[in-house]
C-alpha cells in the first residue's frame, strides 16, 4: 500500500464579506444519493454516482467546513464493497478523488481540511 499526498486539491477560502462558510456535521447513503446533514440541520442532497451502492468512512473536517467520504463499488467478482472515489463536499462543491486507480483504504483530512491524505 502507499500513501498519496492531493495539496491544494480543494480549499474553502474566505475573504471580507464573503457569506459564512457551510458547518457540517454528519453524512448518510439513501435512496442512490448522500445527504450531508448541517449545523443548523438542514440537509443537502449531493447526487451519487450511476453504479454507486453506499458510503464509508465519513469524516467531517477539523473545521468542519468540509465533508469527506469514501463511495462504495461492487464488483461482479465479489461479495463485497470496494471504495474507489473519495468524494469531498464544501461549500456547495462536490470534488471526486480516485488516486491512483486502485481501492482507497483509508484517508483523512490534513491541513484543516485544506488537504487529504489517501492510502492505497
């Protein structure tokens, strides 16, 4: 396994008189799609993908103004899941990580949420 370092791949940037960066709180799979539950409980529906069947390993960033999961793949060879998209949500924009082709393990968010760290 080896470890893949994405710098800079998505930032939330604020700047004077910008609107107050979006909180998260949690993420759940239903219905082919995510809903990212907020602070203040609202929920946002990020669409999945076409073949998508679930999520894992949701982390919510350090300053929890971005949103992290893995989405799970079957696979016509095999019993279970396989995650090879990280998806990242923040501030109304959805970024899709797929490293280097193979499954991604585990990850985490690096930097105050500024970078991820992928294991493959």
């Amino acid at each position: 396994m080896s470890f893949m370092r994405t710098a800079g791949a998505f930032a939330v940037f604020c700047w004077a008189g910008a609107l107050q960066p979006e909180v998260y709180q949690s993420a759940k799979f239903q219905d082919g799609t995510v809903r990212v539950l907020t602070a203040d409980h609202r929920t946002i529906v990020v669409p999945g993908e076409p073949s998508q069947v679930g999520i894992d390993q949701v982390i919510v960033s350090p300053n929890r103004h971005a949103i992290g999961w893995l989405a799970m793949f079957s696979s016509c060879c095999a019993a279970y899941r396989f995650p090879f998209r990280l998806k990242v949500y923040a501030n109304g924009v959805l970024y899709s990580f797929i490293g280097n082709t193979l499954p991604i393990w585990r990850w985490r968010f690096e930097a105050e949420g500024a970078e991820v760290m992928l294991m493959q």
